[in-house]
C-alpha cells in the first residue's frame, strides 16, 4: 500500500512540478488522509425450507458492494489525497456478533459499517453508544429501528418495510386496485410487513378485503394447485398482496389464484432498493463494473453497502476531512446529497438517519416502475411521502449528533 | 413587388436555412436526418448499436457517432452516410470531443475511468488518462490549451493540460456533473450538474467557481429539474441550458449569469445545437422522441418534429 501511495504522490507532483517550474522552490508533498472502514458481517443461511432453488445462494452479500465502493472512493482519492481503506470483520452463522465487535472494532474504528440482523444491529449500536463511531446499518428494514428503537449514531442505509409498502401502496392506488387480498406468511419478519402493508392501506385510503394466513405445507410440487385455488377463494378483490419475506409459498400463488389477479408484495412485483433489470439515470454503469466484480447481479445488500461507503468518501471528499465530527455533521446537514443511479440526489432524514431515496418496483424481468409514484406530491421533497414522515416518527433524533 | 427582387429573396432564403440536422437515436441504432427548416423527418438510418455522442468534422466532410454497445466511434462520410471507417475508442464510448485542431478525438470511457486519445489520422490510440469515476462530459478549449473532463460519481473536472496530456488540475463540482463547454473566447468553463440541478461557471485562470446558477421553475420540483447540454453563443450574449426532466430550455444572460426565461420543450430534454446562423435552436428530447425547434429572435418554440426512439445528441451540417 505504502508504495501504491508513493507511486501516486510522484505521479500527482509532476504536472504541479511542471506548472510551477520557474520558480526555485518545489512544491510541498501532500499527506494522504487515511480514512478506515470496519465492515461487519454475518454470514447468512439459507431458508430451509425454500421451495425455489433457481437463485444460488450467497451467505456473504453486500460486501461485495462496500469493496465496489472503496474502489470509487480512492479512483476519486488519487485527486484529492484521501485513501480509504476496508477492514472486513465476517461473523459465521453461528458465531458472536458482541465477541467480535468488542475484540476487534470498539474504538478503533470511527467508521463503521454493519450487515447484520435488527437484534444484533440494536446491539452493536448500543455497544458504540459511548465511543467515537457512526455506525451504518445495511442489514434491516425493520421501522422499529427508524422509530422507538432509533440510536443516535446509526444511520440506515436500506428503505424500511414502510417505505416499501407504501411504494406498492403508491403503485397500487394509481393502478385502482383498491380492494387487497393480504396473505401472511408465518415468520415474524412475515407480520411486520404485514403491519406496514396494513398501515399503507390505511395511509392511501385502500382496503384490505380479506386477510389469511398462509397455513399450508410449503411443498407446493404436490399441493399447490389444489391448495392455492381453495385458499384465494373469497369476496372480490383487485390484487393480491403477499408479505413472504424469505419466499417460502409466494412465489406459487401466481397463476393459481381461484380469481384471475396479480399479485404483489414480496412476490410479483415486489418493492426494492436495487434491481438487476434497473438501467436507468446511468445505473448501467454501476451494474456493469459490479457484475465484473462480483461475477453476479448487484442485489439490496450491495446495494446499501455501496451507498454507506460512498455516503462517507462523499462526506470526505466535500469536507476535505478525515474527521469524524466533520463527516457526522456534514452527512446529516443539508449540504449532503449522495449520487444513487436512481434519479434523485439522496440524503438521510434528520428525525430518524433514514436514507431517504427512490424504490423500485420491479416484475422479475422487467423493472415497471419508480415510486414515489408521479402525482404524489409533498411540500418539501415527493421522497418523503415513502415511509415516517417527520411528523409520524417516533424517533427524535437531535439534529446536531 | 418586383419579380426578380421576389425570386432572389426566395432563393436567398432557401439557401441561408439550407442545412441538415443529424440525430442520434439511442434506442433505435439509427440516425435520422431532418430538414430543420420545413421541420421534417428526411430519412432514419441504421447506424450502429446505442449511438450517443455525435459530431462533425471541421470541414463538414466526416461524421463521428460513438455507437456504444459496438465499443467503438464509426465514420461517416455527411453526405452519403456511408460507413468510411471506425476508431479504436475503449469500452462503451458515450461522448467525445475533437480537437479544434482536428488532428486529435478525446473519448471518455465511463467503465474505466479513462480519457482516450486518438490520433485521427493514424485512427490509433495515442494516450489513456487515468481520470475519476465515470467520466462523461468532454470537451476542449477553443484555444487548444485545456482538455476537460468531468466525472460524474467523483463530481471534478479534470484539467488536462494539452501539450502535456497530464491533469494539472481538478475542481470540486456540484453532484453529477453532466456537459462541459467553454465560452468562445475560452475564459470560462461552464459546467451543468444533474443532480444538483446547478450550472457551475468556472474561471479558466483560477480553475474556481465565478457563479453557480440554480433553476427555479413554478410548478416543477426541484429535483426534476435536471440540467444537461449547454450552448453558448458565438457573442457571449446568451446561453441555452436544456434542463432533462424539467422539459424546459432555460435562456442565461451570458453576461450577468442570470436566468431570464424558460422555454417549454417535450420530455426529458437532453442535448442542444445551434442552426449555423445561430437564429434558432434545436433541442433532442429524449423520452418523447422528438426534436424541438425554438426561434431565438422571439425565443418562442415553434416546432416539434418526431425523429424516432430516445434522440440522445444531435449536429447540424450546413
């Protein structure tokens, strides 16, 4: 590294060389600011009783997207004498999330960015309370952590579940599909997007007609025709709206409902961050050098670990700053906006460190829209109509940390 | 009227507004060539896959268009429209810029963060310059001194210094840097960010901001106005900035830097090009697959002609 450095400073000093040769004294080498990165993962495991085995699975997405970002970073660094550096701390499935972050992260990093499940994400956190660390969650889309559970030093880089919902809301109300048929799968993660999607309906004035809970065997090879037709029987509805986070049974219920009707929620067209079928406001580019990269498509955890390494090197770069006060008041000023290939310039929310940004409503193949939604208007920016506005929250951040 | 004098101010009409406007259509792989002054589509032809960047040699003779999904710059013979030959260009050239000397072509190549330089008569890479992540707007100073580029993730321009081929500067800019262009006289830079929805006027001397320009437009959010391509007049009297999904052309008095009308072209308007005369202007509009054609003495848009799918850039031949 010491010598990539070198290398750089000589080639950076010679055009200064060059331009101011006349006069006797040379120029001053600058000093490269270091700014480190902990990244903090836990590797993850694959639901047991999926049903779809098309997707290979990766235990260890999103690092690939910080290490993608590290690189933009320093491409940018080379110019203004800044050089990051990504220090990746990988928790096995099984492991002790509290162990490792105590042995290895607690004050030596200001900087730190975590991949992790909302328990263990509140428990980092809450560990960082005391030291001089900003922490970046990547891992959750729980709207406890953006609400009564928020934590000063933690901003969170993904869209919540109700940022999600009410884009599906957004999509829903403009397509008139006002009457729901909600299907609840059984895990808890199932419930809280159920309670989101619930409070979207409320919030654009949509009603759900029927509710299930999904009951059946998860083994639709043998049962899903029978069983699917008989479950979707009911009052007349527009769509069905599914909360399946782990794709246990959504992905059957197309095509087999008793009613002919779409489906949506976290099967069909389901609300994203990032989407491998997005090519739009220059994401081509970003899909293109993280599918060298990777040697796969960019998925949500990338995605979030991306944005987190870029929120800070933009931090740093505008501030010209290694300094952690500097970089945590400048990223939740006005002043920061953050280029996310999704049209609009993103910034977090000062009542709650959400990264307020555009969600992408996409089919498997084909990315159909971009919510907020056209027509959905909000007196300071449409990206706050997806998810607590400042007046909803029930996260008082103060604005200076 | 006297006939003779009637016939001669026909004739001396035609051939003043005779020219042809060449633009590229994105999503078609084609070219469609229009006639600006009756304002109709002459013909669409196959040119390539995705070809963006656009531009005509000095002497009116060659056509450059960067095809990008092709991964090179094909040339045109303008009049023909035949295929004359092809540049080495680097992966996925979007745009370009010559040389005022003609001698030399610029490509940024966003995948790499790369400034290629080709020697035009050699149809060689001469040069790769390392730059910011994905470069985007080129161009070159009308005194052959500067070569800027501006990269769109990094927010800098770049100030390559010609002779040397070495960046000697690099400017902090607004976020998403999009188009970059000199005033005719090569004293300032202006530079358009998307997101930021700014213009930056840069001092070529200091290499730092004179004024940043922001847009406001009743009824439109902030955050679609989008700014893109500029055009500066010859005089330095006005500029035309083309403000992406605001659909408006905003007029910028030159002098004072101050915004003082916005025209209403169609949707997600992206880049601008004079008519040889500089009386009008013409505008590609990406999503609604036309070209606008504005009156500049009255400042009024008086046309739209439908060119095809996703016009991206767009050159006039006299």
């Amino acid at each position: 590294m010491k010598t990539f450095i070198a290398v750089l400073f000589t080639v950076m000093s010679l055009p200064l060389f060059a331009a101011t040769k006349d006069k006797p004294k040379s120029p001053p080498v600058p000093t490269a600011q270091i700014i480190d990165i902990a990244f903090l993962n836990q590797e993850q495991t694959p639901p047991t009783e999926t049903l779809s085995n098309l997707d290979l699975f990766v235990a260890n997405k999103g690092v690939e997207g910080a290490e993608l970002a590290i690189s933009d970073n320093n491409t940018t660094g080379q110019f203004t004498h800044q050089n990051f550096v990504l220090h990746k701390f990988n928790v096995p499935a099984d492991g002790n999330v509290t162990d490792i972050f105590k042995q290895n992260i607690s004050d030596k990093f200001h900087y730190v960015i975590t991949n992790l499940n909302a328990a263990n994400t509140l428990v980092v956190s809450d560990l960082a309370a005391t030291s001089d660390t900003i922490l970046f969650d990547t891992g959750t889309v729980d709207d406890a952590l953006r609400n009564e559970q928020c934590r000063q030093n933690t901003l969170h880089l993904l869209p919540s579940r109700a940022m999600k919902a009410d884009a599906l809301a957004q999509y829903m109300m403009k397509k008139r599909w006002s009457k729901w048929f909600l299907v609840v799968g059984n895990t808890p993660e199932d419930a809280l997007f159920a309670t989101a999607l619930k409070r979207s309906a409320k919030r654009f004035g949509m009603k759900i007609v029927t509710e299930k809970k999904w009951e059946h065997t998860f083994d639709a090879r043998k049962s899903a025709q029978s069983d699917i037709s008989v479950f979707t029987q009911s009052d007349d509805y527009d769509v069905l709206v599914v909360a399946d986070e782990q794709g246990l049974f959504g992905e059957y219920l197309a095509y087999r409902t008793w009613l002919s009707r779409p489906i949506i929620g976290t099967q069909g067209l389901i609300a994203t961050a990032w989407h491998s079928t997005h090519d739009l406001w220059g994401a081509t580019q970003i899909q293109h050098r993280f599918q060298d990269l990777a040697k796969r498509n960019m998925e949500e955890p990338d995605y979030g670990a991306y944005l987190a390494v870029r929120a800070i090197g933009e931090a740093a770069t505008r501030t010209k700053s290694a300094d952690l006060k500097i970089i945590r008041d400048y990223l939740r000023s006005p002043q920061f906006t953050l280029q996310g290939y999704k049209g609009n310039a993103l910034s977090f929310r000062t009542w709650d460190g959400q990264l307020r940004q555009s969600i992408l409503l996409a089919a498997p193949r084909s990315l159909v829209a971009v919510a907020p939604i056209e027509g959905f208007l909000h007196p300071k920016t449409e990206l706050d109509t997806l998810g607590f506005d400042q007046s909803e929250s029930t996260c008082k951040l103060e604005n200076k940390p | 009227m006297n006939k003779k004098l009637l016939i001669f101010a026909l004739f001396a009409a035609i051939n003043a507004n005779a020219e042809t406007v060449f633009v590229t259509l994105e999503k078609d792989n084609a070219l469609a060539v229009m006639n600006p002054i009756d304002g109709t589509l002459l013909k669409t032809v196959p040119i390539g896959k995705r070809p963006r960047g656009i531009a005509l040699s000095s002497d009116n003779k060659s056509l450059y268009v960067a095809t990008s999904d092709d991964n090179t710059i094909k040339i045109f013979d303008a009049e023909t429209l035949k295929q004359t030959g092809k540049l080495p260009s680097g992966e996925d050239p979007e745009t370009f810029a010559l040389s005022p000397t003609g001698d030399k072509m610029y490509v940024s190549n966003e995948d790499d963060s790369l400034v290629t330089v080709i020697d035009l008569a050699q149809k060689k890479i001469s040069k790769q310059i390392k730059v910011g992540v994905e470069p985007e707007g080129i161009c070159v100073s009308p005194d052959n001194q500067w070569l800027i580029s501006a990269s769109e993730t990094t927010n800098m321009v770049h100030w390559i210094d010609v002779k040397t081929q070495m960046i000697v500067e690099n400017t902090l800019v607004d976020a998403r840097p999009r188009f970059v262009t000199f005033t005719p006289d090569s004293s300032q830079l202006w530079v358009t960010s998307e997101m930021a929805g700014s213009l930056m006027v840069l001092d070529a001397k200091t290499k730092q901001p004179i004024k940043t320009i922001s847009f406001a437009i009743q009824g439109v959010p902030n955050d679609k106005i989008q700014p893109v391509g500029i055009a500066i007049d010859k005089e330095r009297k006005r500029a035309y900035v083309a403000l992406g999904t605001a659909n408006r052309v905003a007029v910028v008095n030159a002098q004072t830097l101050e915004v003082e009308k916005y025209l209403l072209v169609g949707s997600r308007v992206w880049n601008v090009a004079f008519s040889t005369d500089e009386k009008r202007l013409y505008t590609a509009n990406g999503l609604s697959n036309d070209v606008s054609i504005i009156d500049l003495e009255s400042q009024t848009v008086t046309k739209s002609v439908g060119v095809g799918n996703y016009p991206w850039g767009l050159v006039v031949k006299p």
